[in-house]
C-alpha cells in the first residue's frame, strides 16, 4: 500500500454532498466555520469564483478547482461590483441534491459543495497537517494523460449532479472520494514546500521512510536505521522530516501508533496489553501512559466511550 493510500485509510474520510450551486449575477454566500470532524470541500465543475477566507489571500476557483477549507469563508462573484448589492437567491431541489441559484439566463458558475467526516481523535493525523484551505487546481498542473483524465472526471460529475437518474447521488459521491485523493496527491507533489504530512510523499527518500513506519509501527525503529532506509546521516534525515511534514519522526511515529491502535480498540476484543505491544510498546503500563497523553483518556475508557456511543447511535438511529 503506498503512503498516500495509507493516510487516507487511517483518516477514514466519507464524502457527503450537500448543495449545487448555479450561480450567476452577484452573489455573496457565506460559510460558518466546521465543526470538528467535517471539512468542507468545493469542487467548481464549470466557470470561476471567488472564494474569500477570514485574513487569507483570495482564492480565484476555476473549473478544474478543488478547494478545502474548514474556516468561514464567502464564495463570490469576481466579474460583479457588490456596490450594487447581491442578487436573490432562489432554492430549489434537482432531485439529486438541493440547489442555489442566483442571477438570470445561463449560470456563470456551476460549483458543487459537500463536505468530508473522518475520525476525530488519534486518526486525525492527514486533516489535522493539511493547510487551510487546500487548494489544488487539478486540471493545470498535471501532465497532459493525466489532466485529459481529470477533464472527463470533472464532466462526468457535472453530467450526475445534472441528472436524475438511478444512482447518480451514489456516483457523485464516489467521485468525489476519487478527486480528493487526487487533490492530495497533487498536492504533495506540486507544493513541497508547504510542512505536513503529505510533503514527504513528494520527497522520494523520506518517503521510503515513512512508508516504512506506516507498515510497521511497532518496530523498534532508530534515527539510524530511518536515515539508512533515507540514504541521509541522521542529522539530516531528522531535519529533512520536520522540515518537510512539519513534525518531529517521534511525532509522526507516534501519531501513526495511536491512529493504529485506536483501530483496534474500537474492532477488535484484543486486549490493550496486547494492542500496546504491537504498535511498540513493551508493556501494558507505556502503552496506557502514551495513549493518555495523546487522547487524554486510557485505552480501557476510550473503548468503552465507543461502545457506548454505538450502542446510544443503535438506540436512537434516526438522531
């Protein structure tokens, strides 16, 4: 399994779509900052917008664009004075989603809006390094196969989010799952210099290394040993990784560690002196130690709090 796939897996992230937006004329739409957890995403199908974060540069979305972003921010219209005020907005349902609408005659921006859950606690490790807001555009910086493919994909979702038929909401959504780990990929290849995790997937040394802790966690690993597998001394291997994903190996390791294990506490029966000794601890009493400074609970707590969150969610399924 690659390094991406891995993080992605760990993250657990599930695509929701929640609104089209057909937008023309002058519009202002705001956006409250997400609850944690959820990271909204845009994806603009066809034409251009703006998109306005709180003390952040403008971001100008083109079809093609993905853009992540979990703080409040505004989309707008960027051929339109707002002098003049904003034109009404008009909801609607397609059958497939709700839609916004605004302006009249042909819309001038086609953007589709949703939003990705993932696991809240140690798994946390891929959104909580992202920058915020992300923002890839897909369709101008890979090569020429690549971007022909994207193009269809982009289409094709415009093409369901603009149909009715059987399955297309199910569609949109995998595509959606589909774009953003190519916006990630893009991402760590095209802006290396940005610190998170997926800075070291562009750098091809460290990410032997780091691919080497995601498949074996519980290895006793040294700053010797990594450097090696890095072809880099150990002062440079050390700085390189926090340079580029803008943590310490510890840090990492650690985090991967507490992502794997919160797995297993939450499928598995096994027991925490087991779980601890396989993502590297020697005994039950680190492994406990190490968990509670990193999700402020004990192993034994954290699983009984999933439990019982399951066993509520089962009791009340439509809450």
């Amino acid at each position: 399994m690659d390094m991406l796939t891995h993080l992605i897996q760990l993250a657990r992230p599930q695509a929701g779509l929640d609104i089209r937006c057909l937008l023309g004329g002058n519009y202002d739409l705001p956006h409250a900052a997400a609850p944690a957890g959820s990271a909204p995403f845009h994806v603009v199908l066809a034409g251009a917008c703006r998109i306005e974060t709180e003390g952040g540069t403008p971001i100008l979305a083109r079809a093609g664009d993905f853009i992540l972003v979990r703080g409040a921010h505004r989309v707008r219209n960027i051929t339109v004075s707002h002098a003049g005020g904003t034109d009404p907005i008009r909801m609607t349902h397609d059958g497939l989603l709700p839609l916004r609408r605004t302006g009249h005659g042909t819309p001038e921006v086609d953007l589709l809006c949703g939003h990705f859950d993932y696991v809240r606690g140690p798994n946390e490790l891929l959104f909580k390094t992202l920058p915020d807001p992300l923002h890839v555009s897909l369709l101008e910086n890979d090569g020429d196969d690549i971007s022909g493919v994207l193009q269809s994909l982009v289409a094709l979702m415009r093409k369901e989010a603009a149909a009715q038929r059987a399955g297309a909401l199910a569609v949109v959504t995998a595509l959606s799952q589909a774009l953003f780990a190519m916006a990630l990929r893009n991402h760590g290849e095209h802006h290396p210099g940005q610190a998170s995790v997926l800075g070291l997937i562009a750098d091809p040394r460290l990410s032997a290394a780091a691919q080497a802790l995601l498949k074996d966690p519980g290895k006793a690993w040294t700053i010797e040993t990594l450097g090696d597998l890095a072809m880099m001394s150990r002062a440079t291997f050390a700085r390189h990784f926090r340079e580029k994903s803008g943590m310490t190996v510890w840090q990492f390791l650690t985090e991967v560690r507490m992502a794997l294990a919160s797995d297993l506490l939450r499928e598995t029966r096994r027991s925490a002196a087991d779980i601890g000794m396989q993502v590297g601890y020697q005994s039950e009493a680190a492994f406990g130690k190490a968990f509670r400074q990193h999700t402020g609970e004990m192993p034994g707590q954290y699983r009984r709090r999933l439990r019982q969150a399951l066993v509520t969610l089962s009791a009340n399924p439509t809450n």
